[in-house]
C-alpha cells in the first residue's frame, strides 16, 4: 500500500516540477542566444517542414510564466532579469 501511494504522488506531482519537452527545447535553444524568430525556432526545432505556427504557441505561453521575452517583431529570448 504504502508503495502504491508514493507512485500515485509521483504521477500527480511531477508533471508541474519540470517543463513539458517542448518548452524545455525551446529554453535549451534559446540559452547564450539573442533574439530568434519562430521560424528558426521550429525548423531548428521540429523538422524542415516546421515553422513559426510549430513554435508560437510554445514560446507564447513561456513569455506569459515569465520565462521568455518577446520583441515588436515578434521574435523571442531568454526573459531578462535586470534591464
């Protein structure tokens, strides 16, 4: 019993403890680099066939965690902390 609770707990937790693997490509892609556009993102990313409409939503969503920063030409990076 006590075994099957500590998987249950693992389940429930750690999905909210780590990125989902598109986020967590995007930061990775994004670390020591300057402003990128989601056209580079999603071909560098997903594949040749790939482009912004594969790499918006993800970064949309990292800029809204505060994560990612995202300019007027709608190209992303790593949020600042100090500007």
């Amino acid at each position: 019993m006590q075994k099957l609770q500590n998987n249950y707990v693992k389940m429930v937790i750690s999905p909210f403890m780590k990125p989902p693997s598109n986020e967590a490509a995007v930061i990775g892609y994004l670390q020591g680099r300057d402003w990128t556009s989601p056209t580079e993102l999603g071909r560098v990313l997903w594949g040749k066939g790939h482009h912004s409409s594969s790499a918006s939503p993800v970064c949309l969503r990292l800029v809204k965690e505060g994560k990612l920063e995202r300019n007027t030409k709608g190209h992303y990076r790593i949020a600042q902390k100090h500007q």
